[in-house]
C-alpha cells in the first residue's frame, strides 16, 4: 500500500536557505510511503519506501510547474517503481528501505538547483545516488528544467532548431568530460587516491552524463557528480567536481 500525503491546501511557510535571496517561497514538503505487502505496518513490510520533495507556496505558473515535477516524481515511483522493486525483493532476505531526501543547493534570482538522494538499504548492503533538477526562474521557460547549454548561454531558451541544439549539447557535453577528466587524472596521482588505478577515459565517459549530472552550488558555480562506484569503490561515495561557468566556457 502506498500513502501519498499532499500538503498543499494548508501551506504553512517555511523558511529556505540563505542561498542568497530567495524568489521563492517553501511549503509544506510531498511527503509519499509505500509499503509492501499490501496495508502491511512499516515494521512488517518488506519493502518500505519513502520520499520527500520539495513544494513551493503561491499559483503562479513558474511555482506550480516546479511543484508538478517533483508531484510526478513520487507519483510514477509509487504507480511505477515501487511495485516492481517491492515484488522483487524476496521477503525472506529481510526488509529493504528506499529513502528519498532533498537538498536546495542553489537559488538565485535565475536559477533554482534541488538535489534529491535517493539511500537503499537491504541488510548490509547500502548504496547512494543523487539525482539533480536544475530550473529556470526567468522567461519564457521559467519553471522547466533547464539544460547545460541554456544555463551557460549558448543557447537561447527558446531554441527550437534542432541541429543546432545537437550541436551545442554535444560541445558542451565534450568540454565538460575532458574538464572533468582532467581532475580525475590529477586525483588518480595522489597517494590517497580511490579511483580505480586502471580506469580510462573510455570508462569514464560511460558512467558521467554532463547534460545530467551537475547541480549549482551557492555560489553559482557548476558542481559535476559520478555516481558512488561507478570510477572508484563504493565506499568512496559519490564524487563531485566543481567547474566555474567562466571556466567551461572558455573551454568552449
């Protein structure tokens, strides 16, 4: 069973924060649960999931299109995810718990950055993703996830000619991996290092999605993750790698 909690009648204002200031205003959090067997209690499930998302107070269109995003998050995970997860996962091998949390990195008069991660836990096992939404605040897509390249400029957000889009994604996207695996390499030399000593390029480039994989910091500089064990041991937690816009587009 899955208890869906949308507190968006009774908005309570909460303070955000102080990432500068701030041109929204939080709300009440989405709250979701699942549980399996069905109406089992949490302590009985198997399988037990749980997420909050960030929700913002007010009606205007940019407002409710971030709220939106993150209400079909929860929604296709608890229609979707959850019931295939929950029924894979064999009772006997005790109970697994999927926990969903947020973080606001970034808001600014531009740009709002949320980074949701996402904790499994089954047994001894435990593993960490981070999944990022960077969002316009400004214009015609003000309240839609916005790309790498609308972000550093060199694509207008209203862009529709496909070959160009194509084109300006991909040389973002090289620029980006050869920065970031320029850092890597320099981490690969020091003593203490956990990247895998072998890894190539080749590799790298299978398990980093620039268009993807980055958030704003407070700052407003670019913060590049690799999912934990994906270049190094999983005990080595997901990896970052900060870039300042003025760096990439120089590259560019």
């Amino acid at each position: 069973m899955y208890r869906l909690f949308l507190l968006l009648l009774s908005l309570t204002l909460l303070p955000l924060p102080t990432l500068g200031e701030a041109p929204l205003t939080a709300a009440e959090d989405l709250v979701a649960v699942y549980t399996w067997p069905e109406n089992a209690p949490e302590a009985e499930a198997s399988y037990v999931y749980r997420c909050t998302y960030p929700q913002f107070a007010g009606d205007s269109d940019t407002v409710l299109a971030i709220n939106n995003t993150f209400q079909y998050e929860a929604s296709d995970a608890l229609g979707f995810e959850c019931p295939m997860a929950a029924s894979d996962h064999p009772a006997d091998q005790g109970q697994m718990q999927v926990t969903l949390t947020y973080e606001i990195t970034h808001m600014s008069a531009d740009n709002l950055s949320v980074c949701v991660y996402k904790t499994v836990t089954a047994g001894d096992y435990v593993s960490h993703i981070v999944k990022a939404f960077n969002f316009s605040l400004t214009g015609e897509k003000a309240g839609i996830l916005t790309s790498l390249p609308r972000l550093l400029g060199i694509l207008k957000p209203d862009e529709s000619d496909e070959w160009l889009i194509q084109r300006q994604t991909d040389k973002v996207d090289n620029c980006t991996r050869e920065l970031v695996w320029s850092r890597i390499e320099a981490d690969m030399k020091k003593p203490d290092s956990p990247i895998y000593p072998d890894m190539t390029m080749e590799e790298f480039e299978w398990c980093f999605y620039p268009e993807e994989d980055f958030y704003l910091d407070a700052d407003g500089n670019l913060v590049f993750f690799i999912q934990e064990g994906m270049i190094a041991p999983p005990e080595a937690g997901i990896l970052v790698y900060v870039i300042t816009m003025e760096e990439l587009l120089d590259e560019i």
